[in-house]
C-alpha cells in the first residue's frame, strides 16, 4: 500500500467512515472499491487511483446518518442519490483532499470524471467549485467565503 493509501484510511477511521480491505470478486463502478452496507470495501490489488475512494467517501459522508447503512454499489438505487449529491460527493472529496494535503490530480485523475478532470481541478482550486453550498446546508460546513467555511469542514459526516 502507499502512503497515500494509508493517510487516506487513516482519516476514514478517524472521522467514523468504516472501510475494510478484502478481495473483490465482482466489478464495481470504480476498480477496487464497492459501497456496501454504508461503508467501503476495498480491494488494494484492483485499486487503480486510490483517490477514488475519496468520491466514493464523500457519497457515504453527505447521506443521512439514519439511513447511510442503505447504501450499496449503486447509490442512485439503493439510497436514491441523485445529481445534487453526486455534487455534494464531489465537494465533500474536494474538502477532504485538501484537509489531506494532497494533489488535486489524486482525486481528479485524468482518467476520471468523464474527462473533466482538468476542469474540475480549475473550478475547485480558482472558482470555489460548486457542491460546497449543499454540505453547508447539511451542516458540514460554513459557506465558502465566510471565516472558517468551505473547504473547511466543521463536521465531516452528516448528522
């Protein structure tokens, strides 16, 4: 495993996403990582961009905490997740990249993000981004401009 995968589970088990490393039998969405039952299995051997598990994360993090056990591989059908919290997903990991210290193209690698990634990488790190405003609403974080707001989080799971 490399660092970066390790600093990645380690902030995972400190901010109570639960995660455990298993082989995967099945193809999920993303190489290496499923959704099930709330938390992220993963599979280091199948896993090709480890900042994946960043997105993935961030889908666990912005739903409800009463029901986040409802989500599996497909967060659309199994917990009716939608464009607004693909948004949220996508800001939460943006957050969480930063908090890590890492490169914008760990999260926003070239084969991600139907080939946006460039972009994503300009609208977060010039613009702000956009999601930011739904993890303050679910209280997360103060807004982006305000001391302390966004991509500052004051919570990193929704209540």
């Amino acid at each position: 495993m490399t660092d970066e995968l390790h600093k990645v589970l380690d902030f995972f088990s400190t901010i109570g996403i639960s995660w455990k490393l298993q082989p995967l039998t099945q193809t999920g969405f993303l190489p290496g990582v499923q959704i099930k039952n709330g938390g992220l299995c993963i599979d280091p051997q199948q896993l090709k961009y480890p900042g994946d598990l960043l997105h993935e994360a961030g889908h666990i993090a912005v739903m409800p905490a009463a029901s986040r056990h409802l989500l599996q591989e497909d967060v659309r059908k199994s917990a009716g997740q939608g464009p607004a919290e693909e948004m949220a997903a996508i800001a939460w990991s943006w957050a969480a990249l930063m908090a890590l210290q890492l490169p914008p193209e760990f999260l926003f690698h070239p084969a991600g993000y139907k080939g946006s990634s460039a972009a994503y990488i300009t609208a977060f790190s010039e613009q702000g981004g956009f999601g930011h405003p739904l993890l303050s609403w679910y209280g997360l974080c103060h807004p982006a401009g305000q001391a302390g707001g966004y991509p500052h989080m004051q919570r990193w799971l929704r209540p």
